[in-house]
C-alpha cells in the first residue's frame, strides 16, 4: 500500500517538501476566505434579522427570494423599476424557478408575516411606522423598503 501524504501550505508560506522512502509528499496552496469576507457589510445578518423579527420562516422559498431580491436591489437599485421584467426573472434563473412562482413564493412569505401579526416589528427597526396590520405591502414596496434601510444603514 502506498501513502500519499498532502502538505497543506499558505499561499504566502514555504515548505519543503521532501521524500522518505517510497511515500511523496504533495504541496498544496490553499486560500481560505474568512466568512466576514463573504459578507462585508452585514447584509445578510440585517437581512435575517428583520425577516425573522417579522415571524418569516426561513424554509419557504420565499424567504429565499426576498432575500436574494432585496440583495439584488442593494447591489442594483434600477432593477426595481421594472421588478417583473427584470428581477423576479433574475432570481428565477438563479434557482431554477420561473419568475411567477418567485413573485407568488414573495407575496405568500409577506402573508405569513401579517398572519403572524408581528409587522410591529418591522415599525420597531424603522423608528417610525411604516407598516400597519391592516396595510400589507406589496411584494415590491416591501423589497424597496427593506433595501432602502439597509442602504440607508450602510450610509451612516
């Protein structure tokens, strides 16, 4: 039986690598990326934490789109002139789903929440009332508003 036995090295680092015998030695340069590189800014964690202060369950698609949707606007905030044309399309190629089962998956998410009953919440991180029980968003107003305070937030 042969060994192989994998050196694992910083790009940075230099090591031998030598031979004994009949085992080899393999260098290999890895770079790793710390998880706060994935995420700058925090988006994700902003997004979480609104999404969940709302009573959204994280395993429907549509917290998953909303998500990726209000990404998308952060990154590019034309795409919510044309949300039907351009972004829910976006984010149905990107999971392999089509652009009206995104927007239902959206608007069925931001049911949930008013059924909860806890869009007080959402008042809560805004300072001001924005949301009412009685008034559930839209599946693009609620987008542009999660984006504009996270925006809003990066700016401070």
């Amino acid at each position: 039986m042969k060994h192989i036995h994998i050196l694992i090295t910083d790009e940075d680092q230099e090591a031998p690598v030598e031979t004994e015998h009949s085992t080899q030695i393999y260098k290999v340069t890895m770079q790793v990326q710390s998880s706060h590189d994935d995420d700058p800014s925090g988006v994700d964690t902003q997004l979480s934490n609104i999404f969940l202060s709302l009573g959204m369950p994280v395993n429907m698609k549509g917290y998953t789109y909303l998500r990726e949707s209000v990404k998308l606007v952060i990154q590019s905030p034309e795409c919510m002139q044309c949300i039907t044309k351009n972004l829910y399309p976006m984010i149905a190629q990107s999971f392999g789903s089509t652009p009206g089962n995104v927007e239902r998956a959206i608007r069925h998410a931001i049911e949930i929440c008013w059924q909860r009953g806890q869009v007080e919440r959402l008042n809560e991180v805004y300072g001001v009332r924005v949301v009412s029980q009685a008034d559930k968003p839209s599946n693009s107003e609620l987008i542009a508003l999660i984006a504009d305070r996270i925006l809003v937030g990066q700016k401070r």
